[in-house]
C-alpha cells in the first residue's frame, strides 16, 4: 500500500460518505488548511494499522476514546497519544466519577456520526446538543499537527493543532478539558 498526501478535499465526492463530505465543507468553511491520506484498502480500525498512515502523515494521530458514564448519561471523546495506555480508573477519578466504560456503537452513531474505528474530534460537528464531552490529554496539545479521521476510518487528516482547538471547536461550540493520563 503506497499511501500519499494530498492538500485539501478529494476533486471528486464519488464514493464518498455524506458524514466525509460533510468534514471537507465544514473544514473548508472555516479556512483551515489541511492534508489528506486515503486508504480504502487498509482502514484504520487499529493503532498499528494507523503507524503506517502516521508516517505519511507527519502528525499526532490520536486515540479516540467514545465513554460514558454507568448510567448511559454522560459521555466523553477522549483523545490521547496512540501509544498511549489506558486506565479507566485513572481518568474516572481525574473526573470524579465512579465508573467509566466505552458506549455503545449505536450511542456513538447517534451523537457523534461515527462507527467503532472511525471517531474523532471532527465528530463533534455531529453533536449539535452538546451531549459529548471533549477530553484530551495535554500530550496531544504539544504537536504542532495532529492527526484525525473525517468520520470515516477509509481516511486520514493533518491539521494545525491550534485550528483544530481554536477555530474548530469555537465552530461547533465544544470547549475541551484537558486531561493528564499516565498510561503504560
């Protein structure tokens, strides 16, 4: 698989998701510059599918965690360093909550517009009640690029990191909280 990158959307929308579509207008519509990777033949659905897709890239790809609470009422995208552990019981009490786990692939379609192995940030344009909370470990904020799927996991994007947590969540109205995982 020869992966390579391409500045900005795709030339043409064929065989393209509506939920992709819709990153590439909302990205564009904001000004911010991106680059993009396809790989249809290999998607990203784990961290070791995404080091080949980092190394084009050149940016942090992310972990992106969909939880929620024992009670199916409060949910969080949790993003962090792809080689990065994760402990449940580190971030719940960083929260104050007694039980994290993952939601449901049908919480996650519903909220998010993402399937398992494709969530991100740009998911939140999904959220127009403000239901998920964004959770980011301060690693992910010390890159000057990072790297995210538009909703689809056959994708992959760089952005400026500032955008990303400037122009990007000001847009879909998120605030972020920053997070300090260990991991291991």
């Amino acid at each position: 698989m020869e992966l390579q990158l391409f500045k900005g959307r795709p030339d043409t929308n064929e065989g393209r998701l509506e939920r992709e579509i819709r990153c590439y207008d909302m990205l564009d519509s904001l000004g911010m510059e991106y680059w993009r990777t396809d790989h249809p033949d290999a998607a990203a659905n784990t961290m070791e599918d995404c080091l080949k897709i980092d190394a084009v890239l050149g940016a942090v790809v992310c972990k992106n965690l969909f939880l929620t609470n024992r009670q199916h009422t409060d949910f969080y995208l949790l993003m962090m360093p792809g080689d990065k552990g994760f402990k449940t019981k580190e971030l719940s009490s960083q929260l104050g909550i007694s039980r994290l786990s993952f939601g449901s692939p049908e919480e996650m379609e519903q909220m998010i517009g993402c399937t398992p192995g494709s969530s991100s940030i740009l998911g939140l344009m999904n959220d127009k009640e403000g239901r998920v909370q964004l959770l980011v470990d301060e690693d992910v904020l010390k890159g000057e690029f990072l790297g995210a799927h538009p909703c689809i996991n056959t994708s992959s994007l760089k952005m400026h990191t500032a955008d990303v947590f400037g122009k990007f969540l000001k847009a879909v109205k998120h605030e972020m909280k920053t997070v300090k995982l260990v991991g291991e």
